[in-house]
C-alpha cells in the first residue's frame, strides 16, 4: 500500500517533509540518468577543500587565500534587517541583496568576522568560478565524474536564497557548514507564484518558512509535492535540471562547491517564441496548436507518423544533426 504524503504539521516545518534519496557515489552515471534529485556519499571525501572545511571558517579560508590569483570575485549582501533573505524587494524590480566585485582576501575576512554577529549583514561569495579565479583548486580538487565541467564556488553567511531553478543539470558538493535545499518538481512551477521572468533569476514570492496561504494559496501544492535534503560537509546533491529548490544556509559559515553541465538555451528560446506565437491567438487557434504540439512534439497521442514513410517524415523523423541544421537555418529565414 502507497503511503500518503506527509504534510508539515505547520506551515514552516519543512524539516517533516519526504526525505530525498540517499545513493552511493558509484552509482553517479545512473542517478543522472534517473533524472530524479539524489544526496550522494563519498564523492569527494579526498578533497583537501573538504578538509579545510571540516576545520574551521579561518582554515577554509586561509586555504583559498594561498590558492587567490588576485581575481575580484562575485560578492552579495543583504543588509541586517533582512536576516538572510536573498529575495524580491517590495517592487519585485529590486532584490533584498546588492551586489558587487571585491578581492577575495577582503571578502573572506569580512565574512568570517561576521560570524556570530546578530544585528550584521549577510555576505556572500556567489558563483565563483574557481578554474578562472583558482585554477589549483581544480587540480587539488578534482572530479573525476565531472572532469570537464568548472566548478564554482559559494560561501558567506546563513543565507537563505528563496526557491529558483537551473536550465541545467546541478551537484553541489558542501565542503563546511550544513544546508537544507527544498525541492520541488518541474511541474510546480504554476503553484510556486514565480516573479517576473525578464529579471532575472526569477524567484518564487512564497518563503517556504512562513508561507502566506491566504496570499498564494496554490502553494499547498507545490509543499505537498516536496521533498528535503539536508546536507553535512562531504555530501553532494544531484539536481536535474528544471527542478525548483528553496536552500538555507544552517550555520553562520558556509561553503559549497558546485557544478552546472548539460543544458541548452534552445528549449528557453522555443518558450519565448511559443509566447510570441501563440498567446495572443484566439481560443480555436490555440487549441489547434496544443494538439500539435502534444502530438508532434511530446508524443502524447502515440505514434502518429508511422503511416508516412521514412523519408517522407521530414523533421517528424529522427532528428539528426543535419535535420537540426537543416531547421535551424529554416528558422534563420526572415519572415515573408
């Protein structure tokens, strides 16, 4: 027998939630391949970043500092009075943070001085990328399973970045302190009230710890359909692309590495075309192309070309490099 979701007994306990899978790091090929969220052990437990992190803040970051080639690195911050909350400002225009470039040194120090400091700011490094800022990091710290892809760095404070989703495939591999990600999947994205698409990252309104029901009451959705990893140093986190996640920084310093691979800007560009195209239409015209769509794209209505032959299929066959050239430079055309 099924078992029923089990909701939080309140609003913010997120910690109830249904736990994400735990798998092996031998098993990495076919967690990706399953496409589903996966906590993975002991894929990069020789890390002496990993080490570093298990120490203290001042050895982590005293271990970047010699690895430092005088790049400015990504920094965000959000004054005290927002605890945290990397999220929308009032307008939906602004966000709750700023951001700018710094020396890495500085921003290490400034981060690590802020520990404890109730009534301080919340200062992050986000999005660094180590193999332009630090190429020995990569050396010192490979992956083997990830051997191409650049790794980036995140570190600050307890930083709670409210739910958003990647165009690509993520692991992110926490070196110190421990984080929570809320995830959500792709098909929640109308229950999650998502801001505006065209400032970007665009990031849901509801704050997973005090959700506003009366507000956005089609969120009760989304939280049933949750799921919660929590994360000790040497953990990684497998998240396919498109899946939303809310994460929370749980102690005042932490830092994690991450790697993004495998997506493409042509889905996104399909999107925008397809609100071009087809928002504006009347509802039979609409209709008329939802069926095309779900029957030629999706293949929600079986197989629906196996009467034409083969070579008659045209983009409707197997899509091969030179059928996608083909199509990309029939888009290319200027409009009669």
């Amino acid at each position: 027998m099924v078992e029923p979701v089990r909701l939080p007994s309140r609003p913010a306990d997120l910690d109830a939630l249904p736990p994400v899978a735990v798998r092996d790091a031998a098993d990495f090929a076919e967690i990706v391949a399953a496409g589903e969220p996966a906590i993975i052990k002991g894929l990069f437990a020789t890390w002496p970043a990993l080490a570093a992190g298990m120490q203290a803040p001042a050895t982590l970051n005293a271990y970047f500092k010699r690895l430092d080639r005088g790049a400015p690195v990504p920094v965000m911050e959000a004054p005290a009075r927002h605890r945290g909350q990397f999220a929308y400002g009032p307008d939906l225009r602004e966000f709750t943070f700023t951001k700018r470039t710094a020396p890495l040194g500085p921003t290490l120090d400034r981060i690590e001085s802020l520990i404890g400091q109730d009534d301080g700011p919340t200062v992050a490094i986000q999005m660094l990328r180590l193999d332009q800022a630090m190429p020995d990091f990569v050396a010192q710290n490979p992956l083997p399973v990830l051997a191409d892809v650049p790794p980036r760095l995140w570190l600050g404070g307890a930083v709670h970045t409210r739910t958003h989703n990647d165009r690509d495939d993520n692991l992110a591999c926490v070196i110190a302190g421990r984080r929570r990600f809320v995830l959500f999947p792709p098909e929640q994205v109308s229950n999650l009230y998502v801001g505006p698409p065209d400032n970007p990252p665009p990031l849901s309104l509801v704050d997973p710890e005090a959700p506003d029901f009366a507000r956005f009451p089609r969120y009760r959705d989304a939280i049933a359909a949750a799921r919660v990893a929590f994360l000790e140093p040497g953990d990684a986190l497998f998240m396919p692309r498109y899946w939303w996640h809310h994460v929370t920084s749980l102690d005042p310093h932490n830092a994690m590495v991450n790697y993004w691979w495998g997506g493409s800007d042509e889905p996104n560009d399909a999107f925008l075309t397809a609100i071009l195209a087809f928002r504006d239409l009347p509802p039979h015209q609409r209709d008329y192309w939802r069926e095309m769509i779900a029957a030629y794209v999706f293949d929600e209505r079986g197989d629906v070309v196996s009467h034409l032959p083969y070579a008659l299929r045209g983009a409707l066959g197997a899509m091969t490099p030179a059928r996608r050239a083909a199509l990309r430079q029939q888009l290319a055309k200027p409009p009669q």
